[in-house]
C-alpha cells in the first residue's frame, strides 16, 4: 500500500488509509537522513505535569548499605 503527498493550501498533506486504526489525534513527526517520514503519538510528559510530581516520591535509598567508597558524595 502506498500514499503520495498531496499540496493542501500551504502545507504537504499524507493520507493515513482507513485500515489504519490511529490510536492518537495528535502526533510529532520526525524526518530521518533517509527521507523516512515518521509519526509519533503525542504523549503528556508525566514528569512535566505538577499534580504527578506532588503526588509521588521520588527519593531514592542506597541498594547496598554500608560505608561509602570512591566518589558517591561529590564536593560543590
């Protein structure tokens, strides 16, 4: 299956075919070095969204307890 690029007023315009079940409405595109087109579904950042990061923890505890060796606490 195939599609071609069609001009639509000032923009370049692919069809997505209707055996194609899109599970977004919005998508970011990258164009790789071989003229690959791709379309990413657009998903919320969960580390940018306040009410996620207020109602997790984030902290972390040593895996292995015990004394610190080498650099694990760096000087400012």
């Amino acid at each position: 299956m195939s599609v071609k690029l069609r001009k639509v007023g000032n923009s370049n315009t692919l069809t997505v075919p209707n055996n194609i079940k899109p599970i977004a409405h919005e998508f970011d595109v990258f164009q790789g070095r071989d003229g690959m087109i791709v379309f990413v579904p657009k998903h919320k950042n969960p580390f940018h969204d306040e009410s996620f990061i207020q109602s997790h923890d984030f902290t972390q505890s040593e895996e292995f307890g015990g004394k610190l060796i080498g650099n694990e606490i760096l000087k400012d």
